[in-house]
C-alpha cells in the first residue's frame, strides 16, 4: 500500500524567512510525485511533478527535489501569499488515483 | 467556465437521507476523479472515470457510495442513507491525460455535513 508521510504539520514563518517541507514516501513502482497547494475552502492547485530521483522543478519561490524516500519543498524568501496547505502526492504503478499525505500547514508571517 | 465545476457548495443532510453531488469537468477531458477530503487531512481516491466507463472503484467506501458519467463529460456522486461519517469535502478533479493522473484541475469542492 502507498503512503506518504508530510512533515511539519504546520509551519509559522517570518516573511523572507526560508524553509523547507519533507515529504516521505513508501510507493510501488513510483510513476510520480506531485506537489498541490490548497488554499482554505478551496480545492488543491496543482504545482509540480517529480518523475525520477534527482529531478529538480522549480516555481517562482518554490523548488522541488526528489530522492529516492523523500521528495524536498523548498520556499525561499517567503511572502504572506504564500500561506497554504502544501499537499504530497504519489502514483504507484498499480494505482488509478492519487495517494495525498495529509499536507503542511504553512503560515507567513509579515 | 474554464475551471471544475462542482454543486452545491455545500450540503446539510439529515442521516438516512440520500445526496447527489454534481462536477461539471474541463471541456474535452478524457479523466475524471472523485476524492473525499476529511477536515485536516489529505484527499483520498474514490473512484476514477475515463470518459463515460468507471475504470476503477476501488476506493469508494461502501456500497452507499455510487458515480455515474453516462456521457463521458458530467459526473454525479450519489450518496444513499447517509451517515455522519460520511461528513467530509467531496473534491472533484480532471485530466486532459489517460494514464499519467497526477497533473489534475479540482474543483472547490462539495462539503457534506450529516447531521
């Protein structure tokens, strides 16, 4: 069975102040990672995919890595827009669906 | 619009009654999902439509639980004699994609409450 392991739960920040999100993953037959975010009443926004160990993907203030248990979020410089529920997912070879970690609740502060 | 659509926003439903929740997906996409969202916790699959035939149910949680997409574009999620458990946020989400399933759009959602 897939399953995917966030951590911290939450996450309070100052702005420009830079972290980083783990997302640690158990999946048979990785066919990828992705990142969501989600904002409150909101359904999840698609961000990124990892396909292979080592891939890097970045966005703006985000960059993701992948290794081979873990995949890294990282958020440089942070601004208060981007507080967010920041979501993990995996597909497994022998899955039609998504398997989400239960996601990073990310404050930042001004 | 050029987003998921999802009816209604929100739904009370007093246990024992039945509920039918509607997405309208993206205009020509091919995969459709359906995901239950607990509060504070992630999105877990329902079940997964490629055009009009529900290729995987696996993740639907009793027989209580149904979805059609008859014409391979709207999709209902119907839920008989409901429970409190079955309390959550129902996450509709498309692809223009058959097989690669992680790049979806979702809809704001539909949050049940059972009272």
């Amino acid at each position: 069975e897939d399953q995917v392991t966030q951590s911290p739960e939450a996450l309070r920040l100052q702005e420009g102040e830079s972290s980083s999100l783990n997302c640690s993953y158990t999946v048979s037959g990785l066919r990828g990672l992705f990142w969501y975010r989600q904002d409150p009443g909101k359904g999840p926004e698609f961000l990124f995919t990892l396909y292979s160990a080592g891939e890097e993907k970045e966005k703006e203030r985000l960059k993701a890595t992948l290794t081979k248990k873990e995949s890294f979020l990282h958020i440089t410089a942070p601004k208060p827009e981007d507080s967010a529920t920041y979501l993990c997912a995996v597909e497994g070879g022998g899955a039609d669906g998504l398997t989400f970690g239960k996601g990073t609740h990310l404050i930042i502060q001004p | 619009g050029a987003g998921v659509s999802q009816s209604p926003r929100y739904k009370v439903a007093k246990r024992g009654q039945d509920v039918a929740l509607r997405c309208d997906p993206i205009s020509g996409h091919v995969s459709l999902f359906w995901y239950q969202q607990a509060l504070g916790q992630g999105p877990e699959f329902l079940t997964y439509f490629q055009n009009e035939a529900q290729l995987d149910k696996s993740g639907l949680p009793s027989d209580r639980f149904f979805a059609e997409r008859p014409e391979g574009s709207v999709s209902t999620l119907k839920i008989q004699r409901t429970q409190q458990e079955d309390s959550a946020v129902y996450l509709c989400a498309s692809s223009f994609y058959v097989g690669i399933t992680g790049e979806l759009f979702f809809g704001e959602g539909s949050r049940l409450t059972v009272l």
